[in-house]
C-alpha cells in the first residue's frame, strides 16, 4: 500500500479533482465520527479497469462509507444515485464535481442513468449500484427483490462485478421506520460500528457473448442479489432468508385485503 495525500491507496491510483479532494478532507472524516468503519475485502476493487460494485442498501449513510472504501483503494468511486441529489444546494455541487450518476426514477426514466453507467465502465471506472432501487423496505432489513438494470450493468462488458455488503450504517442513521414509513432516527453516540465486505467477482462467464434475453436478465440479477445477501448474512452472523422481499407484491396484497374488507357499517 502507498500512502498519497494522506490516503493509503492499492497498486492503483487515479489522482482526483477539486471535489474528490474536498470529500476526502471534509466530508469522509465525518464518517469516522459517525461510526468505525470496517472495512474488508478491498482488494477486489484496487484492480485495473472497470469494475461493477453492487451493494444492499439500509441506510442513507451507505454511500458516504462505500465511496471512502473505493477511494481507499486509489479508484475514484462513480455511485449510481437518485436524481434529486443534483437539485440540492452544496450536494448537488458536490455529486456533480465528483461525476456520480444520476438516475431518475419512475417510468423508462431511469434508462439514461444506465447508460451513463454503461460509458463511465467502458471507461474503465468503477461502478457502484444499489439493484433494489431505493432502502430495504424489508421488515428485518435484508436486501429486496433487485431491479433488472443490475444484469443490463453487469452484461454490458467483460469485468469483475464484485458484490458489497453493509451492516452498521442503520444503527447510526434509520432511514425508516420498522413499519415503512419515513420515520428517521439519527443516533451516532455511542459510537458504533459500520461493517463493509467486499466478497470476490462472481463467475458470468456463461452468458457473457450472448443474447441478453428476460431469463438471461433474471437469472443474473438474483445470481448477484443472492451474493449480496449472502455477505450480508455473513456480517450480522444470521442464515438469510431463501426468498427475497418484494415491495411491489407486498402491496399487491394489501390492496387486496382492503377490497375483500366489508364496507365499513355493514
């Protein structure tokens, strides 16, 4: 490892702008204030080239501890991230210098947010996204049923796609509550500690080259969710569950409960 700026960094070192030197000065210290971070497997990362980053999400404090672990590395960390951080005064300023992703949601919208993605891995950069698309919604805050975009990433070139794992961040910051609703609890004393693993690449050999049809998509989008999950339970200790939580048919459910409910006075 060599140490540059005050950073230790692997055998790859991508120098950084004014932005990236701000966030490595001001705002990645927070996070050593906010929790002890713990970092594990980053040499899955500090490699030459592309690299796809896929991580579950818990927290609105996952990517401030994701991008320190990238740029500990020596890569420069390129976050897929909800659009409306663009529109914020200095975060928007600060996402911009440092040429994250945005990504719009709802509809088709989120197609160009894939393909800047696409162009920033054919660039040889490192990619991170978060395939459920927004926090676990999942009661017991295992990763959710992952969103399609993930395999269009990960079948759009021959690189590593490494998977990534937290668990910690929610203790410091819950960004929902156990219900769903938007009840934040921000509670960083006492200090505690916010675990990130990185597991190893995982094998697409086998539909690398080839069409990429809806199974194709499918069956690599749960193939890298199931990693993740898998990291995941090996942080909290725990055996995760075989099936993922899945939002959209939650409210299916409900909505129909509701309308097999009498009348209310009948």
């Amino acid at each position: 490892m060599v140490r540059r700026g005050g950073w230790r960094h692997g055998p790859v070192y991508e120098p950084g702008n004014f932005w990236i030197r701000f966030c490595e000065l001001v705002l990645f210290p927070l996070t050593r204030l906010l929790g002890r971070g713990r970092y594990a497997g980053q040499q899955h990362i500090a490699v030459p080239g592309p690299v796809l980053v896929v991580g579950n999400h818990i927290s609105h404090l996952d990517p401030m501890y994701d991008a320190v672990l990238i740029r500990r590395t020596g890569r420069l960390p390129r976050i897929m991230a909800k659009a409306s951080l663009w529109k914020l005064p200095v975060v928007g300023r600060a996402v911009r210098g440092t040429r994250q992703i945005p990504v719009e949601r709802g509809g088709g919208a989120g197609q160009a947010g894939l393909d800047a993605a696409i162009r920033a891995l054919a660039d040889g950069g490192v990619v991170l996204i978060y395939p459920e698309g927004t926090i676990t919604r999942d009661p017991d805050l295992w990763p959710m049923r992952p969103r399609p975009g993930v395999a269009a990433l990960a079948l759009s070139g021959d690189f590593p796609v490494v998977p990534m794992a937290h668990w910690g961040t929610h203790e410091v910051f819950r960004s929902y509550g156990g219900d769903g609703s938007r009840r934040g609890r921000f509670r960083p004393l006492p200090r505690k500690d916010v675990h990130v693993l990185v597991g190893p690449p995982l094998d697409l050999s086998q539909w690398r080259g080839r069409p990429v049809d809806a199974r194709a998509v499918r069956d690599v989008s749960m193939l890298i969710m199931t990693a993740v999950r898998d990291l995941v339970g090996e942080l909290r200790g725990e055996e995760p569950p075989t099936a993922f939580f899945d939002p959209k048919k939650v409210e299916r459910q409900q909505a129909a409960a509701r309308q097999a409910e009498p009348p209310a006075g009948r």
